[in-house]
C-alpha cells in the first residue's frame, strides 16, 4: 500500500502557520478565512514577502561597541575645535624657586669707657718779690720752671725778674688717677684674703683632733670645706682655714700709725697780695696732699701779726680751701699783715667735753702773707 495514497491533503494558514485541511475556509487558530479569491491572493502575497534581519549582541560586545562611539567621538570634537583655535592648551606652570637670604650676625659693639678730661684753669698772677727766683717761684707753686719762662716770655735764664713785676703762673697739672680695678664682692675678698694649709687626712685622725692641732675651730674647719658631718677618711684632703684660729691671749696690738703726710703746697693767695675794704672775704687755698682718712683733716692758722693783742684763728676743714670769715676783717683803715699756713692733723682723743683733740699728721706748710684793710681811711681836716 502506497504512504502517499492514505496521507488526507492539507494547507498551511498563511498568517499564523498553522497546518489545516485543504478544505478548510478558516484557521482554527487565528481565525483567518480562506474562501475569497482575492483576500487569499493578498494573503499569499504577504507571506511570501522578505523579512528583516535579526542581529543579536551580548551584553559586553554592546559595552565594547558604546566606548569605541564616545572615543570616536571624543576624537572628533578635539579635532574640530583644534582646527578653530578654541581648544585651551594647559600651560606648564613654572615652580618657584625660593631663595635663601643670610642675615648675617650682628657685631656686638664695646661702649668704650669714658675718661674724664681735665679742664685747665686759667693762670694767676704773682708779684715778684725781693729775692725770688723763677726756680724758688716754681718750687713754691708746684710748677716747672719752663711753665714760668714760656708763659711770661722770659730769658732762658730768667735773669731779667724785676720786684713789682706781675707773672701768670699756671695751676699744677693734676695726676689723673689710674684705672678703676675690679673690686671683688666681700666675701670673695675676705676667702681670698684668709691665709689656709693644704691637709691630707692620716691614719687615725678626725676632724676634732685636727681642728685641735691647728687652733682652728671644728665647726670652722666644716663651713670652709662644705663638710656636711664630723666624718673624714683616710686620703681626703681640706683646707685648714688659719685665718678663723682664735686669737691667742695677750697684750693688744698697739694699731700702726700712717707714715706722715707732706707739707701742703699753698697756692692763693699769692704771698705778699693785699685786700681792700672791697674784699669781704679772703679765700684761702692749697694742693692736697692725698686721700685723708675719716679722723683726719686740714688746720688752718691765720694770725695777725700786725694786731697789738695778737689775734689769732684757728680752723679745721677736709676740703683744700677755707673761707676766711670777715669777721676776722680789721676794725681800722690800716693794712694789717695776715700770716697764714695749713697742715694735715689726726684726731688723737677726746676732752671732757666730746670735743676731739687733734695730733699733727704731717709737716706743716710755708707760711705766707697777706694784706687786708678794713676800713675807709679818715678823712683829714683841711687846717
């Protein structure tokens, strides 16, 4: 038996595919209808049309295929801006360089010491008396006998002094006093002034035994070395401070006295000056002859020598000039003849009454004179 000969005949439904029997007027499935000649016409037409090409792509390729479009992209708006002169070129910014200024270190400057100067005082004038000499002239003031000669034009061998001549004699030049020194605080001083022996500590000494053996105090022996107990050992070396030996009984010391001074060198007034009624005052003034001590001071004698009743005054000063009062001015209009001279003196003691009692320190000065008038001379009757 033929396969083909049993097999029913049957037709495809054009629009959903579907297998049908040939004689069938209308798909079961979609309900299309085949009995029009015309409408199959089209249908068969339709079918039989092309249809478009299904491309499938996988996630990554779809990923791969976007980035290339935005490079591409990217690339052709560079290009076109470039070509118009708008794309903004970064520019290298240069890097700062900073550079290192030195200050350099300022000089400490020394502030010098200030040396005072000395003002020269003018000269004073002397009347040449009989029997002076520029030498004797000199030696009384204190001055060279070249000082003399220059400031008064005179001959080399000041021969040509004439009595009654007026010379200008200079003021000494004063010694300028030598540097200051630095002077060391009191207790440095007194440690550097204090006599001390070396002293290894033996075989069974202490510190009491020791501080009998040398007179010191124990106590003394610990302060001077800045020992903090009793205890020494052997080896160990002190100071024994001599200077803190307790004083050994007996007689006190008689106190040295100061070698003496030398004779002040007087230098106004001149000898032989003279003081009118217009004078109220006399100022007398000498050299120093050093650095006098707190018990120490200058006596100055004036006397009257022209005085019947021999007045006479007596003063002390620590300075080198005195003031000579005018109650010591003559009553009369006669010159009367002042002798004055000064000497260095040093309290001895006391009197009963507290007041101090004074012992010479020095050589007395060369006496000198003046004049002094103390009253208008009278006026005569004419006869």
């Amino acid at each position: 038996m033929s396969t083909t000969a049993n097999n029913p005949k049957t037709k495809i439904c054009p629009t959903c595919g579907t297998r049908l029997g040939e004689g069938s007027t209308k798909c079961l499935v979609c309900g299309e209808r085949f009995d029009a000649p015309e409408k199959a016409a089209q249908t068969k037409k339709s079918v039989q049309g092309s249809t478009m090409p299904k491309i499938t792509l996988s996630l990554p390729a779809a990923l791969g295929f976007l980035a290339l479009f935005l490079v591409v992209g990217a690339a052709a708006v560079f290009f076109t801006l470039q070509a118009t002169d708008q794309v903004v070129v970064p520019t290298d910014i240069p890097t700062a360089t900073v550079t290192v200024t030195i200050t350099p270190t300022p000089t400490q400057t020394l502030t010098p010491t200030l040396v005072p100067t000395i003002t020269p005082q003018p000269p004073f004038e002397y009347t040449v008396a009989t029997g002076d000499t520029c030498g004797g002239i000199a030696v009384t003031f204190g001055i060279s006998v070249q000082s003399v000669i220059l400031l008064n034009n005179l001959s080399s061998q000041c021969t040509n002094l004439v009595v009654g001549q007026v010379l200008q004699i200079p003021y000494p030049t004063p010694t300028p006093l030598p540097p200051a020194t630095a002077t060391p605080a009191d207790d440095v001083a007194t440690e550097q002034a204090c006599e001390k022996v070396n002293y290894t500590v033996q075989a069974n000494d202490t510190l009491s035994s020791i501080a009998a053996n040398y007179a010191v105090p124990q106590d003394a022996i610990k302060s001077f070395n800045g020992l903090s107990s009793d205890s020494v050992f052997l080896g160990m070396p002190i100071q024994i401070p001599l200077c803190m030996r307790a004083a050994t009984p007996g007689p006190t010391p008689t106190p040295t006295t100061p070698p003496p001074y030398p004779a002040p060198n007087l230098l106004l007034p001149t000898d032989g000056s003279s003081f009118t009624l217009a004078d109220d005052v006399v100022t007398l003034q000498w050299s120093s002859v050093g650095t006098l001590r707190e018990n120490e001071l200058y006596r100055i004698t004036v006397e009257d020598v022209t005085d019947a009743e021999g007045r006479k005054l007596v003063e002390y000063a620590s300075d080198t000039k005195f003031i000579v009062p005018v109650s010591f001015r003559p009553k009369d209009n006669l010159p009367h003849v002042m002798r004055w001279s000064v000497s260095s003196v040093r309290q001895v003691g006391s009197d009963d009454q507290g007041n101090p009692i004074w012992g010479s320190a020095g050589t007395l000065s060369t006496e000198r004179v003046f004049s002094w008038t103390g009253a208008a001379p009278e006026a005569t009757e004419a006869p």
